[in-house]
C-alpha cells in the first residue's frame, strides 16, 4: 500500500514534531534498497531537533524489511521521509492534531481521538489517531502522541482506516500499559507527584524519549515490524463485494417492482384518499403493519402491486386471496366484501373500496411528523408540475436512495443505529428511525438465511 505510517509528539522544548515513520518503497529498474539516500549531510538532517524527546533511530539510520511476496517492494522506517512535501505534510499534520485539534476527552490515557487533515499543498489526505502515554516527569503528567496515517488517495485511506485501527488500538494499549509500568516504578521511587502538584514546579528535567517512557530500548524495530505488517496487509482486506440488498434474486425482484410503476400511479392512489390517509397506508407499508385492500378484486389488485414497491425484501404481498392471512404471512393483501376480517386494530390498516368512496379503518395513528420517505412521495405526488414519467423516476430515485441507507446500516452492523454521526452524514432523522431499522432488519434476515 503507497501510504506512510508515522509516529509524533508533542515536545516540551520544540513543540509538535515527528520522530518515526515507515513507507512503502517500490524499486524502480532493479535499483538496490541499500542505496536509498540516507546521508546525513543535508540542510534538512541539520534542522532536526536533537533533543533525546525529538529522536527515535537516528539521523541516517534505517529499518529495511523486504516483501516477501514482491521483490520490488520494500518497507523502510526513518526519522522523517526524505522527500520535502511529505514532510511538510506529516509535521503540519502533527501541528494540528497536536495543538489545535484535540478533543475534549483526550486527557484521559484510555481515550483517544482522530484528527482528518485534507487537501494540503502535497495532495495528501491525512488521518491522526492522538493517545496519551503516562510520564512521571512531563507537565500534566502524561505524553500526547500521534500515529498518522497519509496517503494521497483519499478513498482508499477512508476503506483501511476501520483496519488501521482495529490494529493501531491494540498497539496502542500495549503501550500505555507498558509506560504506566515505568510510571509506577519512578513514582515509588521518590518521584512525589502530590509534592510536584503541590509545588506548582515544572519539571526541569529534558523530554525523554518513547523508549525509556515504555521500558522497550527496541520500542522501533518493534513500530518497524507493526508498521510494515499493516502497510502489508491492508490492501488485501479490499475487495468488491455488492450490497446485501442487490444480490441477484433481489435485482430481479427489484427490476419487476420497478416495472410496476408503468401501469399504476400514486396519484391515482391519492385520488382515492385524503392526505393524511395516503401518507399513513404509505407509514404502515414502509414500518410493517398489514395493509389489506377489500373489495373488487381487480381493482384491489392494482394497488397492492403498485405499493409493493414500499417493502422491504423479504416481505410478501398477495394480489387477490380467498381468505385472510396474518400480517406474520402476508404483508399486503387484497381479499373480497365476503371475506371475515379482523375487527379494526393498530395492527392492520384496511381500506373498503366502495363504489362511491373508499373508507379506512385503522385505530393506529401515524407519527406527527411523517418519515422523509413519505412525505417525499406525497410532496411529488402533489406537484403537478412533475408528469407521470417523471413522477415514476422521481418516486423509483427516493425508494433507491432509502433502500441504499438501509442496506448501510445493516453492513455496519446491529449497532449502527444508534450510531447518531452515521444517521446524520446518511440524512436519517428520528423520524425515520422506525422505518429504516425495520427494513435493515428484514436485509439481516435474509443475510441470515
């Protein structure tokens, strides 16, 4: 993967630095790693801080690992990249999430927070993931540090972060725990914080690096290893995996439910109900609750076809039946006059259809504010500036677009909806909360089968 991976800090003396960093490099023309330039002659080696803080493997040293499934590709981890813009963009990210752009709860050695730095002079896209390792001897007691991950394209960053992580987490805590040891042994040797507290002194010792704060003297070779494992790994969890919703029995059943739009229209549905009828036929389609349609079976029918199109997958409807099905079987139904039904309750919305006008009966009641889905059908349905075709795409694009955030959800797991920084970049507001956990419940189950 072309990304580097970096580690900074927050310096008493220099302020917001990077001390560790490990790339990919790829040979071009068979050149030899070992000639990677490495010299310690620069105007850039000059500038480096020398503090013990400020330093990890030395200026002019490198870790090299090779790829065993690539000749041509290397891992290489140095004090700073060689190359000016990466640099320029690993220490502005290390300013920001360092200084300006840290949370509220990164106090805490057990919270960590993320820092996006976008569109930088270089073209890079980077992520920081900020922690806190304790320190006996440091202002507030603890060390804020860094890990970064940059990389120009900026949709495959966003794919391997859930990766990157899963993993830096780990690495993370064994580190805090490591450091929280040295800690506790520093402190039960005479190191008095109460006093120091009380005092109100700073410390006058100079900042101590990562290897003595965590007790490891091969704390690099260690970031090297995990590093290049990740910078390794990462493109392999990558694949193309379609939807859920779209797998191809569910395409099929879609494309038949498009089809039905041609012959039937929501404005003739509203032309039978009022407002607020057609919004709630509508709610109890898209939430679960049975909708039966009694009366001329033809007629019934149509109907019924013309809102299967507001299920979820995995939900049935029957056009025309000679008895009554449970909600648990049927989800739309048309039966005729003769046919015993239940006696009018919450659970089943019925609509006679009689020769001079429709009725409904249903004890349930629809939320004061109608979820997006509906009330964006009614909105189209209303403006007559829209014609029927245009109408039937219009009305084909919301049902998409909702059936899409559902499948999301359920891709993002059980969790995901009470997930409120989810709901909101998907536009999912309370009142579509009930809707939109019951279809992605119904994908789950199929899923499941």
């Amino acid at each position: 993967m072309n990304a580097i991976i970096g580690v900074g800090q927050f310096c008493e003396i220099h302020g917001p630095c990077l001390v560790f960093c490990t790339q990919t490099i790829v040979e071009i023309n068979n050149e030899p790693i070992d000639e990677f330039e490495l010299d310690d002659n620069t105007e850039h080696s000059r500038l480096l801080h020398t503090c013990e803080g400020c330093t990890s493997i030395g200026i002019g040293q490198a870790l090299i690992s090779k790829d065993h499934e690539s000749d041509q590709v290397s891992y290489i981890s140095t004090q700073t990249p060689r190359k000016k813009l990466l640099r320029q963009s690993l220490k502005q990210a290390c300013v920001r999430s360092l200084s300006c752009e840290i949370g509220g709860n990164s106090k805490s050695n057990d919270d960590c927070t993320m820092c996006y730095c976008d569109g930088d002079q270089g073209g890079h896209t980077v992520l920081c993931y900020t922690w806190r390792i304790p320190d006996a001897k440091a202002r507030g007691f603890d060390r804020c540090l860094i890990i970064v991950l940059l990389m120009k394209d900026r949709f495959m960053l966003m794919s391997v972060w859930p990766f990157f992580i899963k993993h830096i987490e780990e690495l993370v805590k064994q580190l805090q725990a490591k450091a929280k040891e040295v800690c506790e042994i520093e402190q039960s040797n005479g190191n008095n914080k109460g006093a120091r507290i009380q005092s109100g002194c700073a410390p006058s010792c100079a900042p101590r690096s990562l290897a003595y704060l965590t007790g490891l003297p091969t704390i690099w070779n260690l970031l090297h290893t995990r590093f290049s494992w990740i910078l390794h790994s990462a493109p392999k969890i990558l694949r193309e995996v379609p939807p859920p919703r779209y797998s191809s029995s569910l395409i099929d059943s879609q494309a038949n439910r498009n089809s039905i739009l041609k012959d039937t229209s929501f404005r003739d549905l509203h032309s039978k109900l009022s407002d607020d009828n057609f919004i709630a036929v509508c709610h109890c389609v898209t939430t679960g609750i049975q909708v039966v349609f009694r009366g001329d079976e033809s007629e019934g029918a149509q109907y019924i076809q013309l809102l299967s199109v507001l299920l979820p997958p995995g939900k049935c409807f029957t056009t025309y039946s000679s008895t009554y099905l449970l909600p648990s079987e049927c989800s739309l139904l048309a039966v005729g006059f003769g046919i015993a039904l239940p006696k009018t309750c919450a659970d089943v919305f019925r609509i006679d259809m009689l020769k001079t006008e429709w009725v409904v009966r249903w004890d349930g009641c629809v939320p004061e504010k109608a979820n997006k889905l509906c009330s964006s059908i009614l909105k189209a349905v209303l403006n007559e500036k829209i014609n029927s075709a245009t109408l039937r795409a219009h009305i084909q694009s919301i049902i998409l677009k909702w059936q899409n955030t559902a499948g999301t959800l359920n891709m993002a797991g059980s969790s995901s909806i009470n997930n409120k920084t989810l709901l909101r970049t998907l536009g999912v507001g309370d009142e579509d909360l009930h809707f939109v956990s019951y279809w992605a419940t119904c994908l789950q189950k199929i899923n499941n089968r």
